[in-house]
C-alpha cells in the first residue's frame, strides 16, 4: 500500500504540471486548449527518443520546445487563420499523431532499455533516499509552479491575463490579442510537453495512445483542487492544480489497490465529474427556477 | 490634431445587407479640442468613433492624428494614444483582476521600451495610489481587491482614470455616462470635465443628453445619415438652445430628430 501511494504521489506531481497547463489555457486564457492529448505524448516521445540515445537532460528542454512549437501551431491557427479555437486544438492535435509517430521512428512505441533517464541520474545523487523520484517530480513540479506565477505577475503576464478576462478591455488597451494568445498557449504546451516528458522517462516508455484523456483528467484534478482550495487567486489555483493531480492519482491508486470497481470504469467516472462540475452552475439555476415555479403554484397565483 | 478626409465604411459591401454607415465624413480636431456629438439611431456615431479606434479599416479616406498617418495601424497599436470608453462600465476593465493590476495594464501604455518581464514596481504603486485618490470614491485603499467587486460607477472612473492616467492624444468618449444612476453619471462627468481640462487632452464625446451636448465641451457636432450635417463653435454655439438645435436638425435632413433616448432625456 505505502508502495502504491508512493507511485500515487510521484504520478500526481509528474501529471500536475499538465494540470497546470489547462489552469492557464483554460482557466487564464480561457480557451479549451485541446492539443494538449497530443501535445503530451508529443513531449514524451521526444524525451524518451532523446534519452534512449544518451540525452536524458537535453531531452527536458528538446521536449518543451517541441511543445511550445505545438502550441504555436494551433495558436496560429485561431489568431491569424480565424480557426475556431476548439478546431485549431483538434487540427493541430490530428496532425501531432503523425509526429509522434514519426519521432518515434514511425513506431507506436518507444522504450529505455538500460538507458540512464534524469530519474536514475537524481537518483545516483542520493538525495530523497528512497523517495528521490518523489523529490524530483515535486521540485519539477513547484519550480515551474512559483515561475509560472511569478511570470503571471509581469507586465506580459498581466495582458496575458486580460486577454482571457475581458476581450473588449484588451481591443481598447495597447494589447495584441493575437499576440498574448500565442504566448500563453505556447506556455501550456511546454508545460504539457514537460509532464509528458517526465512521465516519458519515469515510466522508460513513451506510447502512441499514452495522452488519451489527458486534457479531461487534467481538467477533473483541476476542479477537484478547487473545490478543496478555491480559486480566487493565482497562487491557489496552480496549487488546486497539483493538489488536484495527487489526490486524483491516490483516488486511482485505491480503486487499483482495493478493486471497488474495475479501473477501466475510472475513465468513466472522470468524464462524468468534469461534465458535472462544469453544469453545476447551470443544473443550479433549473433548480432555483423549478422551486420558483413550484412556489407560484403553491401560493395559487 | 486629428484629421479625417472623406472617409467611408460600409458594412457587408457586395452583398443585399449591405449598409453604409459612414460616407465620405471630414473632420478636423484642434489640439485641446473637446467636442459633443450628438445624433439619432444609426447615424453612424458609434461606427465613427470604431472607424477612429481602429475596430476595422475605412473603405475609403484617410485618418492622421498628430501629424501621422494612422489608416492603416491596427487598433492596438492605436490604442497607445486614442484612450476610449464605452456605454458598457464592464467594458474598459478586466473584473477577476484587482485594482492595481488594471491599471498597471492601463500603465503599459506609456512604458514603451520596458522589459515584458518587468513587474509592478513599489514607485508605480505609489503613483497609482496617487492617481486613485483623485477620483475621490475610497479606491486607494482597494488596491488588492478584483475589480468585479466594484460597482459600475466605480468602474467607469477607474477606466476613465486608467484611460487619462497616461494623457492619451486622442479622448474617445462613447455615452459613457448614459448607463449609469443620475447621482454616479454626474460625478463621472464632473471628473472628465476636471481630467480633460487639466492634462488638456483633445477629446470627442458622444452623448443623448442634448443640454450636455451643448454646454460641455467647445463645439457640438450632429450628425445624420453617416454624415455631419451640423458643426457650431463659439459664439454660435453659446447662444444655441435645445429647442434651435432640433430645428436645425429638421432643416437639414428633413426629418425629426428620432432618438428615443434624446427625447425622454431633454
């Protein structure tokens, strides 16, 4: 059990920074940012290639700039090609299958065997002892955390904001939407691209189908760290992110571990927490109305 | 100051909605110009005001302000000396952001040159705070809070400030009183006429309020059928009444003065 909610915990922080990249397309940007799937396995296929062939760190930044390119493509496509932003994710998404294929040698699967990844290198390090990739994954995690909300806080960072929080505000200020736009969707994707290239090399792995749901799961841990931290301000959001990711993660370990359901139904579970969260304000409201009308009929006016 | 030479916009040109809302309008702004505009629906009031934003490109014509050709310049880069506020107070500020991140945002105007990763520095605070202050509502000490706490009124003049806070070269104002409370409206006049006044900023403004038309301000303008069919200044101006103002109206389009907001607020 302990050995599970270590692998709960380290896949929690590893996944967390997906989560965080949906906080800013999603939440800051406000644009469902659907190259993520992709995006991610776009990061892990690059990592994983990179450190078969001896680069495990190089492979780190390789794999966000193949990201941050990603998001270039589909941030180009809605600002300058007036591709609906939903549409541009799918589009970019669809051709990234082909990419990653291609990274990977036109193979669905890439493997380390033996190879040294930057978890084995932390580990030779002995800090953490026998939680060093724990350590790792978290330090990768918070760092790009505080520099994300340090970046937020910049003169960039705040028309990045704008942008997501009113369109008419930023057409009527010195702000380049189409500008702020790329910036921040290919932000995401780095982050996207990074969670992908640390789970890449975490698990010795990258696979074709590895990103299926991520955008989904990142947006159920999303919410679930909010409804537990809020999400007034910036800082609790990126922390509802990771706190999100881990809690999410160790609700998998447990239906893993005690077998309550199968773990394939997990996905279902996901899609309809996320479907939920998002209605609630909505299914509040007919609820509000239904009582209202119930009343005028009561009252008999 | 801003000059503009017969310029046209239709909209869906080439198809059967096409409409022309502005057509072949010149005009000339003074420097410390402040003008009213006043007009019935659809004259083309707010089109001009996009037409001199920069929302989209005119058709025909050509706009300069101070000296410089600006047909062409995408809407933000105009944005860095044409400050603009709408109807709307939800409009001109960003709500899940606070007070000083908003104006920092308005700030950004003038620090051309200046770092993209540079943050809001203690000097800039103090100035905010400073700025805050003038507009007399107890803001200065909501620095830290969302905008979308604040009322409309509240928001107008903190976008009015945040607009003016750098001096723009160009003031647009789009009946940005007219949906606001009575008491609200008047303060917010109150603090364009002191901020226009005091930086001397060169400034037009529409407005429904015919009196307010012709008292605020140095010139009035009428405008009809994406045109201007009426430019009086000065003397004339001064001897001027409500009731000359629809006649002359009458006269020169034939018709009667038909915005429902001006008739239930004369």
């Amino acid at each position: 059990m302990l050995y599970i909610s270590q692998t709960a915990l380290e896949l929690g922080f590893l996944y967390a920074l997906a989560a965080m990249a949906l906080f800013l397309s999603y939440r800051i940007l406000d644009i469902a940012d659907l190259t993520t799937d992709g995006c991610f396995v776009l990061g892990s296929a690059v990592s994983v290639t990179l450190a078969a062939s001896g680069h495990p760190i190089l492979a780190i930044p390789a794999a966000m700039t193949a990201g941050m390119a990603a998001g270039f493509v589909t941030a180009f496509l809605q600002t300058k090609l007036g591709v609906p932003s939903i549409l541009a994710g799918i589009v970019t998404n669809m051709g990234l299958y082909t990419m990653n294929l291609m990274v990977m040698g036109w193979s669905a699967n890439a493997s380390l065997l033996k190879s040294e990844t930057i978890f084995t290198l932390f580990e030779e390090t002995g800090i953490g002892g026998s939680w060093n990739e724990a350590v790792l994954a978290a330090a990768a995690t918070l760092l790009t955390g505080i520099l994300l909300i340090l970046f937020l806080g910049t003169r960039l960072g705040l028309s990045i904001r704008a942008t997501g929080d009113n369109m008419d505000m930023v057409r009527a200020s010195s702000i380049n939407p189409a500008f702020t736009i790329t910036v921040g969707l290919c932000i995401a994707n780095a982050m996207t691209a990074l969670s992908g290239a640390m789970v890449g090399q975490y698990q010795n792995a990258a696979d074709i189908n590895g990103g299926t749901g991520i955008v989904v799961i990142g947006l159920a841990c999303l919410i679930i760290g909010e409804t537990i931290l809020g999400r007034r301000t910036l800082i609790k959001g990126a922390m509802a992110a990771i706190a999100g990711s881990v809690i999410y993660r160790l609700i998998y370990a447990v239906v893993l571990y005690t077998k309550i359901m199968p773990v394939q139904a997990l996905r279902l579970v996901t899609a309809v927490i996320v479907a939920l969260a998002i209605a609630f304000p909505s299914i509040k409201n007919w609820i509000l109305f239904e009582k209202r009308k119930a009343a005028t009929r009561k009252g008999g006016n | 100051m801003l000059d503009l030479k017969h310029i046209s916009k239709t909209f869906n040109l080439g198809t059967i909605n096409a409409k022309t809302a502005i057509s072949g309008l010149s005009l000339h702004l003074d420097a410390g110009d402040f003008a009213t505009i006043i007009g019935s629906n659809g004259a083309g009031k707010s089109t001009l005001f996009n037409a001199i934003a920069g929302a989209f490109y005119v058709d025909e014509g050509s706009i300069s302000l101070d000296g410089k050709d600006i047909t062409f310049l995408p809407e933000y880069r105009r944005s860095h000396f044409i400050g603009r506020l709408f109807q709307d107070p939800l409009k001109g500020t960003a709500p899940s952001m606070t007070i000083e991140e908003n104006m920092a945002l308005a700030y950004l105007r003038s620090s051309k040159g200046a770092s993209p990763f540079s943050r809001i520095s203690k000097k800039d605070k103090v100035f905010f705070r400073e700025q805050l202050s003038l507009l007399d509502m107890g803001l200065e000490d909501r620095m830290k809070q969302p905008v979308g706490l604040l009322s409309g009124g509240q928001r107008q003049a903190l976008t009015l400030l945040m607009a003016t806070m750098v001096p723009p070269k160009l003031l647009l104002l789009d009946e940005h009183t007219a949906a606001l409370d009575p008491g609200t409206a008047g303060k917010v006049l109150q603090l364009t006429r002191e901020i226009t006044a005091r930086e001397r900023i060169t400034c037009l403004m529409i407005t429904h309020n015919m009196k307010q038309a012709l008292e605020l301000g140095s010139r009035t303008l009428l405008m009809a059928d994406g045109g201007i069919v009426l430019d009086v200044s000065g003397e004339k101006r001064a001897h001027l009444t409500v009731e000359d103002l629809l006649a002359r109206f009458k006269a020169g389009t034939g018709r009667e003065l038909d915005n429902d907001r001006i008739l239930l607020s004369t």
